[in-house]
C-alpha cells in the first residue's frame, strides 16, 4: 500500500503545482453551469408527421363570419395590413393566447384556434368582431376573449388586432 500513497502525494502535488484554486473551481462552476444549461437546448419535441393537415379553407377571412373567428374579441388583422395568420408589419404576436374550439364548415371537424393578439401599434380600428362561442369567465383566463394579451408583455405595449391560427384537430379523449 506504500507504492498507492507515494503514487498519490506526487500527483497531487503535480497538479498544486500546476494549478490554484481558483482554477479549479473556476473549472468546477463551468462543468456544473455547462451541465446546467442542457435542458435549455432546443429540442424538437413534437413530431411533424403527427401533426393534422391544414383544414380546408372556405369563406372571407375579413368577415367576422368567418368559420375560424368563433371565439375571438377584436380587431381582424385581415382588414389591418396582415392575414388571418399573421401579424401586420410593425407589430409582433404577443406570446399569451388564448383558445377556442370551432367547427368548419367543410369537413364538419372542431379544430383548436389559438387567438394571438398583434402588438406594437395603435389599435386598428377596422373589422371589429366579437363572437364570444365557449368564452369563460376572467377567472379562466386561457380561455378568455375579454384580456389584453399584450398587457402580458414586459413592455406596455398597446393593442392592435388578433389573428386565428389553427393548431390542430380538436380530439375528445374517452
């Protein structure tokens, strides 16, 4: 056992010669903050090929008729410079939605709409539309028409018009 404790005094004190402690903690704090952080890499989690077909689309998307428009409160971004997708220039989605179930007319299947909120201009002022199908209260906000999504911003950032994006076929699980 003599040779083991020989063996590690001179590799310990090869490596105290080589380096301080700073160093090594320094070396430490980088593996656990590397280590740390590779959870936040991006990773595709959702499987395209899942994902349902883009429904079929009939009707004017600046008519609050409009099959997607059944749970939305605002201003249409097709009748403000966008489309019933995105956004108009100069203004961004906020990142709070809300959500609604609607039927098309087509195909005769729900689909989950998200509603985004266009932020960073005055509001539009054209198309106003408010369809309140399936709108709950505030105290569920998610599932509420009546919110400023754009207050949920870091930045008071003022209203502009919503958009409906279809995220997918709405199924009943039994």
């Amino acid at each position: 056992m003599h040779w083991l404790d020989k063996y590690s005094e001179k590799s310990a004190r090869s490596i105290a010669r080589q380096s301080s402690r700073r160093s090594f903690i320094a070396r430490i704090g980088t593996v656990l903050l590397g280590g740390a952080s590779i959870p936040l890499l991006p990773v595709a989690r959702a499987d395209n090929s899942a994902r349902a077909p883009a429904p079929a689309e009939s009707g004017d998307p600046s008519s609050c008729d409009y099959w997607r428009y059944c749970a939305i409160d605002g201003f249409l971004c097709d009748c403000c410079g966008g489309t019933h997708n995105t956004c108009p220039p100069g203004t961004t989605a906020s990142p709070i939605t809300w959500i609604g179930t609607c039927t098309n007319p087509i195909d005769g299947k729900d689909y989950i709409i998200s509603y985004n909120d266009c932020c960073g201009k005055s509001s539009c002022g054209r198309c106003l539309c408010n369809r309140n199908e399936g709108d709950r209260p505030v105290y569920q906000p998610p599932k509420s028409n009546d919110i400023n999504w754009c207050a949920g911003s870091n930045a008071d950032i003022p209203y502009n018009c919503s958009t409906a994006v279809v995220l997918g076929l709405a199924v009943e699980k039994s």
